[in-house]
C-alpha cells in the first residue's frame, strides 16, 4: 500500500535553532517528492521538488534530502525564524497519483 | 498574476443545501484539481480536469460535481450538502500534471462548515 509517513507531529523549537523533519514512503514507483510549507488558513507553497537522481536540494534556509535506497527524505531548516511556524508536508509522487502525508506542525518560539 | 484564487473563503450551509465552490486561475495551466484537508488527515483529491471539457473523478468525488468550461475556471459543485462535507478546499493548478516535475499552485482555501 503506498503511503507517506510524517514524523513528529508536532515540534517546537527556539528561534535561531535548527530543526530536521522527516518523511518516510512506502510509494513505488517512485517519480518525485516535494515538500510544501502551509501558513495557518492558507494554501499550501512548495519548497522543494526533487527527482529519483537528486539527494539534496536547497531553498533558501530550506534543504530537503532524498534517499531514494532507504524510501526517507528529510526536510532541514537552519536558523529557524518565527515566520517558519507551519506545518510542513511531504508529497510522493508515482506516476499517475499524489500522495501526501499528514504533516509535521512546526512552531518557533521567541 | 493572481495566481489561483477561491471564493468564498468562508461558508455556512445547512444540510441539504447545494453550493459552488468557485477557482480560478490566471497562469494557463491546464491542469486543474479540488482538494479536500481534514484534520489528522493529508490531502485527498476529489476531482481534476487535465484540460477545458475534462474531468476526472480522484479519491473522493462522491457528492461533489465539476465542470470546465475555460482553461481558467474550475467550479465545485456540492450537490446536498452533508456534515461530513465539512472541510477546507482547495483548488491547485498546474502546468501539466503534477506527478511529474510540475509546480503546482495551491489557492488559499474555502473553509466549510455544515450543520
């Protein structure tokens, strides 16, 4: 069964600390993986999307990194801010369907 | 560009009641899809149009109507509402289908509420 697994749940940290979430898949066959940020009442924004071939890609102070061996990818945030509080979701992608995981709450705190 | 947007942000039906959920984008994707988020709960696509006159029904279409008239346009219909309807939706655009490498654009929600 293809699912994609968050963990934690929820996670707080201080401000200016960093933070690793991670997304554990089950999706086969593999195409891609994304991980979004989703702001409290709004949309979801992608951060990253990363193909079969790429194991790190980086936005910013957002590096996602992929093991594609081990099905995990990895969602690091460096130096954390208070606008980082969202909760942050990782998308697998086989080639005819999405799948999303539940999401890690991530608030910073000053 | 405005990106995708949703209207209403918010709404309150009764049940029974029918609603159309109105997306729109301005980027010409044609790709096209409705999302349901519950709490506990990722993502679960209800129906998306991978082009104007196509639909296709996602995980969970039952109770939900879509058309697409306009590359732009993309309304979701409820047809009797039910509390289990209760959730907030979002549309998403892409260039193409975005189980491939495509960006896919989010709207900011319509949160639903039925009592």
């Amino acid at each position: 069964k293809n699912q994609v697994e968050q963990s934690p749940q929820s996670l707080i940290i201080l401000e200016g600390k960093n933070c690793t979430l991670q997304c554990n898949y089950t999706v086969s066959p593999f195409s891609n993986l994304r991980w979004y940020k989703q702001d409290t009442g709004r949309g979801p924004v992608s951060l990253t999307i990363m193909t079969f071939s790429e194991n790190t890609k980086s936005n910013g102070r957002y590096t996602a990194t992929l093991d594609a061996d081990t099905k995990q990818s990895s969602l690091h945030i460096t130096a954390s801010q208070l606008s980082d509080s969202a909760s942050y979701i990782c998308v697998v992608s086989e080639y005819d369907n999405l799948f999303f995981g539940t999401g890690t709450r991530l608030t910073v705190i000053p | 560009n405005a990106g995708v947007t949703q209207t209403p942000k918010f709404q309150v039906l009764k049940t029974g009641q029918s609603m159309t959920l109105q997306c729109a984008q301005d980027m010409n994707h044609e790709y096209m899809s409705w999302y349901r988020q519950d709490p506990g709960m990722g993502l679960r696509l209800i129906h998306y149009s991978v082009g104007a006159g196509i639909t296709d029904q996602g995980e969970v279409p039952n109770g939900y109507n879509v058309s697409r008239s306009t590359t732009e346009d993309f309304p979701l219909r409820l047809l009797s509402a039910a509390p289990s309807q209760t959730s907030v939706y979002f549309c998403a655009s892409s260039l193409m289908w975005p189980g491939q490498t495509y960006e896919q654009y989010f709207g900011p929600g319509t949160r639903l509420t039925v009592t």
